[in-house]
C-alpha cells in the first residue's frame, strides 16, 4: 500500500527545523512502545481488547464540546496564523494528520476510546479510500473527520490554483464516501487543513467562499522527527506547559506517537488539563489574537529560514 510514509516531502522542511533527539532510536523505540502501551494495559498485540472496556473511572474524558462556524472563512492556529481558538488555560484540542493508516491509526483510536477523549483527524482522502473501515470508526466513536487534501502535495504553492482546488475537492469526496457512503457537493465536515500549511491567498479565498475553515495550531509533537515515545512524550508535555492551551497538532501515522499516547493522556490527566472536542456547527468561534510580536513560524520554515 503506498502511503504517506517515508515519503512525505512537507516534513522534510520540518525536520530540518527541529532539535529531537535521536540517540538510540531504533532500540528505545521498541522499548517505548511497549513501555508507553503497558501503562493503560494495552499492547501492541492486543489493543483492539480496550474498545469493549468501558472508560475508567478516572478517564480523561472531553470537557466540553465547541460547535463551531466557519461560514465566510476562518483561520487559526498561531504557528500560522494571527488568531486562534479562545480556549480556557489548560484546555487543548487534539488533532491528528495524514491518516487512517493500519496499525498506528488503530492504536490511536484504541487509546482515545479507553480515555473517552475525541479528537478532529484531518484526513488524507487517498487514505480515507483505502482504510474506509478505520474511518468509519472514527465516525462511530464520536471523533471529527477533518480533511487534508487528497494527495497530500508538497506544496500547494507550487501548483495552479486549479490543480489545488481539484486535489482538496478530491479528497473531500474520498473522505465523505468513506466516512459516510456518499458526498455531497462540499465537505460534510467543512474543516480543512493545509499540508505543511502551505496555505495560498488563492485557495484561503475559495475556501472561504465555500465556507470551508482553514485550521493551523498552537503547538505540535513534531512527531514528524523520528525518536522514542519516551522522547515524544517529553517534548510534547514540555510544550504544551509553555503554551498553555490551544489546538494540538500529532500525526496518527506514526508508531511513536500511537505508542505515547496512553502516557500523554495520563500526563494530562494528572496535571488538570482538558480535552475540548471540535464539531461542526454552532455559532463563530470566539478568537483571541497574537500579540503584537507575533510572527508566523511555519511561514518561515516553508520559506527555508527556520
Ligand atoms: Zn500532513
């Protein structure tokens, strides 16, 4: 199966951007996952066993569900853009990329349902064709289907405005058929997020148009770099305590990540933080701004000058 794996040209430009450590990765890697998938009793082997073990008592849970309208267009999420989501301290929106993918994406879901969490998985419609099972359980266990272009191009920018548009119309349908047995002429989810967001004035506006929003965030794993779980939990956690709060950025395709995830979720739990749950609908969302210094970081990388 061709995937995104191995072969994903945006983090490339990423990588290139970060300082993981990678000592050791192959062997804590390993270890990792057996560490991080032991602490809410799962395993690689087994985890499908969690889905029919009702949440734990003292699971994380969502604290509360934002319905939302991007109608005539929205941007946010601070590493790109100037406003984001006007979310409570310590309150975090989880997000996952580039999936559903086998094994990883399953495991994700695993985790998410033993912790009664629901996140918004922006999907790859090439993806979404080929795994419409794993899509169809998202839907099933409440999570938010999302969409990330159909092929996942390294840049927009560098195809015409036609090319894009067709390739994010694409995916919307393959990500609605899989999800829900058909499409409609726009996206039943009207959530989408760039590749590397490499937005264009062009397609912002035509998405706006058709009232799709546009979603960046506040913080990310850079799950993109390869290292161990234990490494990715550090990170992550770290980060988030210097944001605060915001719309979280993983990618459900990477085993680390799949393999931290009942540690980061405990992590959060311990620490009285709160999963808010995006769906569509509802009013405009309530935005805060940057501050006056504020610059876009993922402009910057896209350009080359980190
Ligand atoms: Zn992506």
């Amino acid at each position: 199966m061709k995937t995104t794996q191995g072969r994903l040209p945006s983090w490339y430009f990423f990588v290139r951007h970060e300082r993981a450590s990678r000592s050791g990765h192959r062997l804590l890697a390993r270890r990792g996952i057996l560490l991080g998938a032991g602490a809410v009793g799962l395993s690689l082997a087994g985890p499908r066993a969690a889905l029919s073990a009702p949440c734990a008592t003292d699971a994380l849970g969502v604290c509360r569900t934002l319905a939302l309208d991007p109608s005539g267009g929205l941007k946010i999420g601070l590493k790109t853009y100037a406003e984001t989501l006007a979310l409570n301290d310590r309150e975090l929106v989880l997000t996952f990329d580039d999936g559903p993918l086998g094994a990883p994406t399953s495991m994700v879901l695993d985790v998410l349902a033993a912790e009664c969490v629901k996140a918004t998985f922006f999907l790859i419609g090439r993806n979404a064709a080929a795994n419409p099972g794993l899509v169809r359980r998202m839907v099933a266990e409440g999570h938010t289907i999302a969409h990330h272009s159909w092929s996942h191009p390294w840049t927009f920018r560098q195809r015409s405005f036609e090319a894009g548009k067709a390739d994010i119309l694409k995916g919307f349908r393959a990500v609605d058929e899989a999800a829900f047995g058909e499409a409609g002429a726009g996206p039943r989810v009207p959530f989408f997020r760039y590749p590397g967001f490499a937005d264009t004035p062009e397609l912002n506006a035509w998405l706006a148009g058709i009232d799709v929003g546009i979603f960046g965030c506040d913080v990310w794993a850079s799950d993109w770099v390869h290292m161990s779980p234990e490494a990715q939990f550090s990170l992550v956690m770290g980060r988030i305590r210097q944001v605060g709060r915001g719309i979280a950025l993983f990618h459900d395709v990477r085993p680390q990540t799949a393999a931290m995830l009942p540690r980061f979720l405990r992590g959060l739990k311990a620490e009285g933080w709160k999963v808010v749950h995006l769906v569509p609908g509802g009013p405009r969302p309530v935005l805060i701004g940057a501050g006056p210094r504020w610059r876009s970081q993922t402009e910057r990388i896209i350009a080359g000058r980190g």
